[in-house]
C-alpha cells in the first residue's frame, strides 16, 4: 500500500496529511551493495537485499515515482524501489545533481554537470537541455507561481523562464557582487523564493529572500554556529517554515519574516529530510537523529545498520 509522503514539488516541500503516522526509508548506500530498509517508529523491514550498483542517498520521489543516482550519477526510476529503469536522453550522465530538483507538475529541473540545465517530462520523459546558452547554467533551481528561476554562483545571477527553460529573462542577482558563493541550494513556497549559500566561500552562512519573482531581494545572515568552510547541505520546506542545514550539523529556521537557531546535529548532517510531523537527519557515522519541534532539539534513534563500508541515509516515506 503507498503511502502519503512528503514531496518536492517546485523546489518546496509540500507534506499532505498522513493518519496512518511516518513510515521513513533508509539506505545504506553511496555506491556498493546497497539495502534499503523502511522505518514504522519502532522497527526496520528490508526491502532491498544489496541492490548491485548501489542505491544512493541522493532518491527524491514524485507521486508514485522514484528517482535515484547510481554510482555512474545516471538518473533511473522505480515504482518499486527494485526494478529500475534508466531514463533517457542524451544529458543523462556524470554530474546529475538530483539532490537540488525541483518540478511544475509537468517537468523536472535538474542542475547537472558544468552547471547546465537538465529537464525531463515527468514521470519518465527523456532527459533533455532546454536551452544550451549560458542563462541556463545552473547550480540551483526553483519553480515559483508558475515560472521557473535558476540560480547560480556565476556573479550571483538569477534567470527566470516561463516556458519552462526555453527562453530566459536576466533578475536581480541574489546578492551584492563581491566575493564568490559556494554550496547553493534555492527553495520555494507559496510566499517566495530563499536561496541560501556560503558567503566567501569561507563563510558565514547567508540566505536571500524574494517575494516578487526575484526583482529584489533581502538577504540575512542565519543564527548559525561560525564554522571553517561551512557548507549548505539542505533547504527545505517543513510545515509554514523553511529549513536551513548545513554539513556541519547547524540548523535554523524561517518563518517569513525572522531567523530562529535550531539545535546541532552530533556528528554533522550528511543527510537531511521532512516528514509530516518530524525531520530526521543522519549524519556521516550513519547515526539517526529526529526532531519533533522544528529543530529546537535533536534525539537518536536505532537507524538502518550501514554495510559495504558506507553509510547510512535517509530519503523519504516508503511504500
């Protein structure tokens, strides 16, 4: 029986009501042998026994579909999470960045390697570039009331299309030129778009805000821990908030209008998503973490065991 599960729609996270409670998934694989497990809150049940070429934690779903990286970074797809299929087209390679997708309803958007722009219809269309000119490379992207917005760390700039990556028109850029960004990530919500990013690339940590289609935007230095080379791991919708992660286990919050600081993540974050009532994080020893309160406070849990010498992560709500 499918479940009702949080999914990445527009660059956002929209989490329909699920009575029956979370059911989490978890694989231990960036490459190897890899098993998949499913998580009901007291138990784990292995779905997937060493899944040959490895199943990566960069799986994102859409309706009833998975999409997955393999060791090769090729995009396959699944209704079942054991029969893959490979899509595709001829930008299917090296590079997909699958952990940054955000669709319309219609189409995926997909950053993959040299920063361009990769589409495909969904669920399973061929995998194609829209536009090879230079307004569509790509390190981050977000679909808001309808247009599509990609982002990049090239002078900041920000293009929007509203023919889903055919034609572009140039935005404000989402911060003041000066010293390169690193580690981008953009989401969106019903109220506008935050990009978030490492400023420097050495740090501090910064996100902008747009509420116009990206003419203008405010950009605010999150509540978080000074670290040496942060980095953004995740942005994501929870709730009426957005989400702010980074690899070294710092959290915070944003509500529309303020930061609030999130508790650390022990071991910092290698993998980090929104349930329907809690997010869980894991970090790079494989060890699970869940809040219930908006990443005020973190607590651990017996996660799926990793093998083959890799990790554990968690991606989604399961069959």
């Amino acid at each position: 029986m499918m479940k009702l599960s949080p999914i990445r729609y527009g660059g956002a996270v929209v989490v329909p009501p699920d009575p029956t409670g979370n059911v989490w998934l978890m694989t231990d694989g960036l490459g190897f042998g890899s098993d998949v497990g499913e998580y009901n809150g007291t138990n784990w049940t292995e779905l997937v026994n060493d899944r040959p070429g490895g199943i990566r934690g960069t799986m994102t779903r859409i309706g009833s579909y998975y999409y997955n990286g393999f060791s090769s970074s090729l995009v396959y797809y699944s209704t079942d999470l054991e029969s893959w299929t490979l899509l595709g087209g001829t930008v299917n390679d090296a590079n997909i960045q699958l952990h940054r997708l955000a669709n319309d309803g219609t189409y995926a958007y997909v950053p993959r390697g040299y920063n361009v722009l990769a589409r495909f219809t969904l669920p399973t269309g061929s995998m194609t570039t829209p536009s090879a000119s230079s307004e569509s490379y790509a390190n981050a992207v977000a679909v808001w009331d309808g247009n599509l917005y990609v982002l990049s760390v090239i002078d900041n700039r920000v293009y929007e299309s509203s023919d889903a990556g055919v034609n572009y028109t140039a935005k404000t850029e989402f911060r003041t030129l000066g010293t390169a960004v690193s580690t981008l990530y953009a989401t969106s919500n019903a109220d506008g778009i935050m990009v978030a990013f490492a400023d420097n690339p050495s740090g501090p940590i910064k996100a902008s805000w747009s509420t116009d289609g990206a003419d203008s935007w405010t950009t605010s230095t999150p509540p978080i821990t000074a670290d040496t080379n942060p980095n953004v791991i995740d942005l994501f919708n929870h709730g009426n908030l957005i989400v702010l992660a980074t690899l070294e286990g710092r959290t915070a919050t944003w509500d529309g209008t303020s930061w609030t600081a999130g508790a650390s993540v022990t071991g910092g974050i290698a993998s980090i998503e929104p349930g329907y009532n809690k997010i869980i994080a894991i970090n790079a020893a494989g060890d699970a973490y869940q809040s219930t309160d908006n990443c005020a406070s973190w607590q651990a849990f017996t996660g799926a065991t990793a093998s083959d010498n890799a990790s554990v992560y968690w991606i989604g709500d399961p069959l």
